[in-house]
C-alpha cells in the first residue's frame, strides 16, 4: 500500500497549494477590500501592510506549483500589479447586483451576503491567475467558491463587466463560456458543453452571452456554436442548443391545471 502511494505521488506533476492557505487568502483579500472595520482599519498603513502580507500569502501559495522561489514570486506581483483592475470590476459588479435586486437594501447588504457576489469575486482573481498560466490553483480558488455557495464558474470562462448572479444555488458556467456586460442570470441556470468527448477540450465548448441579456432561474444553454444575442431574456426551465438573434424573449410555454381540490377525487400522495 505503502509504495503505490509512493509510486501515485512520483508521477504528479507539481506539489499541490495549500487548500486552508488558499481559503484564508481568498478570506483575508476579501476582508482587506471589501470589508471596512472601523477608521483604524481604513488606514493607509495598514492597508499597506495587508496587501504585503497577501503578497507573500500567494508567493507561498505559487510555490509548489512552479517548484522555484523568483517564478511565485513574480506571479504574486504581476497578480497584485493587476489588483486594482479587478477591484473596480468588483465594485461594478456588486453595483450591478444592487440594482438589479429590489431585495438588496444597500451595498454593504450585496458585498457581505449575497453568495453570487462572492462567487464573482472569486472568479476574478481566479480568472487573473489563469490568464498568468498558474495551474492548479484557479481551480482550486474556483472549488472553495463553489463548495461555499453552490455556484460554479470555471476559472477560465470569460466574464464581462457588471455581472450580476441572483440567489446563485446550482448555476455552472464552463470553460469556454463568454459572458459580455451587464448580464443577469439566476439560480440553476447552466451554461454547458453539448458533448463532453476529451478529444474536444481544445474547443469551444461552451456558449456564447451577449451583452445585456437576462438568463431567469433553471435554463440550460449547450454548446460551443451557440450564441445568445445581445439584450435578449431567456425564461426559466428553456434548453437551448441553438443561436438565438438579439432582442429575443425564449419562453418555455407549459399547460398547467387548476382545479378545485374539494371536487378532485384522486390520491395524490407524493413522497419526496
């Protein structure tokens, strides 16, 4: 047993980050821009100080994927060189879901509750370190998001500015996924792949979005081909696997029945 653990290990091709640093990294970052605890926390200095310490934070973390000190060290600096860009994409973002959301009360309410918020952020610094050609740890970032709210974007999808996802629960956007601006999708809504052959991952496997465009809770859109044309509303529980123009409403139209349950004289015993 022993040495085919040995024998598995040998064979990976880098150390794997730490998975507790890597949440305290997600964690801490967060806190440091988003999260204001009182005017001393809101210093200069200790600002400073803060992102020093993340720096060093993800030196660490990009160490056991490059295997060499000056490589992590380099990708922690190009990531924090690039840090305020994701910032104000944030704060479109969170923007965005303000909004777009007659239940959010004020920014504050979006940065610190709303998981779709949260699952955006994660993705930017995800997607910021994919771009770097960091293996592994975007994954990893994008795993802590999706194990924390139930919503999962790939780290590579590319995602336009102020995206706003709503209640977020069961929403899968893929790798090859393009997403323009001002887009809104709710819970369960996946933008997947039509075939899943291995052959195929160099493809673009995964639609397209246009900008300003609605997606409402439980739609599939499948494929590489498929584009959604901007400023369209696509309705709840739609499975689309073709192009849809701009300016398009997709509804799923169901026949549904109501009658008065006093003179219905059927069992209807359900067990879920």
């Amino acid at each position: 047993m022993i040495n085919s653990i040995i024998s598995f290990k040998s064979k990976q091709g880098c150390a794997i980050p730490d998975l507790q640093l890597a949440r305290v990294f997600i964690k801490d970052l967060f806190e440091t821009l988003f999260i204001c605890n009182g005017a001393e926390n809101n210093k200069a200095v200790v600002l400073s100080t803060r992102v020093n310490n993340h720096t060093k934070a993800l030196e660490e973390l990009c160490y056991p994927v490059f295997q060499e000190f000056e490589t992590a060290k380099r990708h922690s600096e190009i990531f924090f060189d690039n840090l305020h860009i994701l910032f104000e994409k944030c704060l479109l973002d969170a923007k965005a879901i303000l909004e777009a959301d007659p239940a959010a009360k004020n920014m504050d309410e979006v940065l610190v509750a709303y998981p779709g918020f949260y699952a955006i952020y994660v993705h930017r610094i995800a997607h910021q370190l994919h771009l770097q050609k960091v293996d592994v740890l975007p994954r990893l970032f994008s795993e802590i998001a999706h194990s924390q709210t139930g919503i999962d974007i790939h780290p590579a999808a590319q995602i336009g500015e102020s995206f706003a996802i709503d209640h977020g629960t069961g929403v899968v956007i893929g790798e090859t996924s393009v997403i323009g601006n001002s887009v809104k999708i709710f819970q369960g809504v996946t933008l997947g792949a039509l075939s899943v052959q291995k052959e195929k991952a160099s493809n673009k496997r995964h639609p397209t979005i246009g900008s300003n465009v609605v997606i409402y809770s439980g739609a599939t859109i499948l494929g590489g081909e498929t584009e959604i044309g901007h400023n369209s509303v696509i309705g709840g529980n739609v499975w689309i696997t073709q192009s849809v123009p701009p300016f398009s409403i997709v509804l799923q139209h169901n026949d549904i029945s109501i009658s008065d349950k006093k003179s219905f004289t059927e069992p209807m015993n359900f067990m879920i």
